[in-house]
C-alpha cells in the first residue's frame, strides 16, 4: 500500500502499465505525469514548476495549463492515476505475514530514492488539491487492504465481526509514524513489528466490533 | 504528548511558564516566540515572514534576524521552547488510562485552532532547521512518556522487559496516522481504541524484548 505510484524502485512509476492504451489524450497525460514524478524527484515540491513539466513532458505550455491549471492539479492528477493501476496487497497465507509484507512495501516506498512518495505526501501538507487527492488515494489503499483481513477470517484467524480498518491503521500507522514524522533511519525489523503487534492485538479481540447497539 | 507547545487550547502557548524569569534577553525571546506563534496559528507557514514577527512582537528587525536568521530558525527555536516546560505523562493509575489519556492529549493538540501544532508539523517537511527541532521534540516527548510504562511494570501490568518505546509507538502512531496523514475527522473513540489495542498488545507480549543474543 504506497501512498503513491505503486512500483517505489521505479524511477517512472507513474505510468500505470494498465493504463488505457492509444489516444493522443492518454498519451499526453502519460508524458506530462511521468515528467511531474521526475521534477518532483528531482528537485521536490518547490521545485516543482507547470513550465518545467512542460518542457520535459514535451507537451505543449498551453496544453499543460490548460488540462492541469496549476502545480496543485498536476500532483491531484498522478495521485489519482495511482489508484488506476491493479495493485492489491500481498497474499502470503497469514494475516502476520501479510501485514508484515505490506509494511515492508510501505517502507520500500518512503525509504526509495528519488523520495517520490515522501515528497507527494509532502506536498499534500500545501497544495488543497494535492491533499484531497491524497485523501482519495489512502482511501482506495485500505478499502484494498481489507481483503487482507477477510482472508485471515475466512481461514478462521480472526473473529467474523473484526474492524478490518482499524486492524490496518493499527498494522500500518507505525511504519508511517517513524518514516514521515519522526523520521528515524529505517529500522529493518520495523515491518514485522508493527504487523506482529496488531495481530497480537487482533487475537487479543482488540478489533472486534460490538453490535451497534452495545457500541459505548 | 503534544508535538509542539504544551497547551493545546491556549492562544499563546509559546511562553513556558517556567522559563528563566528576567533579563531582557528571555523577554525577547518571549516576545519573539509568541509572535511567531499568533503569526502561524493565523497565515500558516506561508505567510510567516521575519518582519510580521518582528512587527508583531514589537522587537526591532535587526534583532530578529540577528538572532534567528530566518523562519527555520524562528521555528526551531519555537519547538526547542517546548520542550523547556515541565510537561509529563497523565498519571490515571493504569496502563491503558495513562495512554487513552495520553491520546486525547494528542488529539486535542492536533484538531485544536488555530492549528499550530499541525502548523509546525506541516512546517517540518519544508525548512531543515525546522525538521531537526521537530525531531528532538518528538525525541524529549516520548523519552518522558517512557515513564507510563514503567509505571506499569512496577505495577506488575507489564514484563519488565517491556520495550517502552515501541508500546508507546504503537499506542499513538494511529492518532496521528488519523489526523496528520489521513486527515479523517477526529472519532472520538479514537483515542481509547488506540490506547485499548496497545495495552491488549502488550499484555499478550508485543513488545517483550529479547535478551539480545537471542535477537533475530
């Protein structure tokens, strides 16, 4: 679950494999997105300027302003072509191990060079445009995550009432916590950790929601 | 554990009530700290220039950028003046008050207007200076918060071998995960669910250390 573009080790990873082919309309927001992910890798969220991404992207100045309008639009829009691609999270078999192997994704992502994901998160703290997309993106991640706890259900791991949101967010906060706000050097036993304790905690029934009516 | 200046809902929580009374110097410097305070909570980062805070605060402008150079500099200097207060860790008698508590501390600091101690955060992906004193603040908060776990384990709630650190981690990560990341609105059971699933956690042995021979 990057918060961003899926691939972290990728230097273009905004350009969705699955995207829909042909069309001079994709095309050119296929050349302006990966050169919006370059500048911001490059020089990061200042940086960041619609006449850079249009002499790179080589797409026409006025096109550019014309689609995007202003930086904001430019981040909104590859934020949203994140969630066009076809990523779910990994299937190992145990909820420990899918949470640990989704942390480690996250870590991979905010730990990659160019910080491509540390620098959209970034921006989201500036641009209104950038944070709502971000918003949207998050959004898409978890609901995609909760596969991850209706499989350990169906295998009988955890209780059928499990808040599959909570358990994620519980699963997952630690890594972002350390990695974008506190930001200690990444601790490798980090994702096991943190996905340990929420299964733990899972078994332990701290997920399970009580019937709405016995909801304090 | 607020990230920034001890109380939350006070318009002017630069001044630590205990800083070394006299001198003009540390009048100043009071004088300084608050400007830059009232000056974030009302135009944010973007707006926080050297000369409003020196307007605002009354001190003559070649003073301010003597001393504090530049904004990063005035920002710091506002994280480091946190961490000169007497602040410590709720003391409600149990291990899961104390962190529930400790939660709604965090949640007040975080949804609490103006919002300056989201402003500082935001501010910390943008100056260095910034980032390095947001850095040692976070450090100081939870070295304090250390003493609720200890607490607990003279109380016998928890090992010995309890790794406070990591429990204290894993017991706020999802408020601020909420509220600084996600953005999500504040959900009042936040702060207990959070600080529920921790103790849960700890109790089935999340986060016992090793003895380090043993560690993997």
């Amino acid at each position: 679950m990057t918060s961003a573009e899926p691939r972290p080790d990728d230097s273009r990873p905004a350009s969705p494999p699955r995207r829909r082919p042909g069309g001079r309309t994709a095309r050119i927001r296929t050349q302006v997105l990966d050169a919006v992910l370059a500048e911001l890798g490059e020089h990061g969220y200042d940086g960041l300027t619609m006449d850079a991404v249009a002499a790179r992207s080589g797409v026409h100045r006025a096109t550019v302003y014309r689609r995007w309008g202003d930086v904001g639009g430019l981040l909104a829009d590859v934020l949203d072509a994140a969630s066009e691609d076809d990523w779910g999270p990994p299937d190992t078999g145990s909820l420990r191990g899918d949470l640990a192997a989704l942390n480690h994704e996250i870590q991979a992502a905010l730990t990659a060079h160019p910080p491509i994901v540390m620098a959209l998160i970034a921006a989201s703290f500036r641009s209104e445009k950038a944070d709502r997309a971000q918003q949207r993106l998050w959004e898409d991640r978890y609901a995609r995550c909760e596969l991850v706890v209706s499989r350990a259900i169906g295998r009988g791991e955890l209780p059928p009432r499990t808040d599959a949101r909570r358990l994620l967010i519980a699963a997952t906060a630690p890594v972002y916590h350390h990695l974008l706000l506190l930001r200690t050097p990444p601790d490798p036993r980090l994702p096991e950790h943190a996905a340990e304790t929420a299964a733990l905690a899972a078994s332990a029934g701290a997920f399970t929601e009580f019937p709405p009516a016995g909801d304090a």
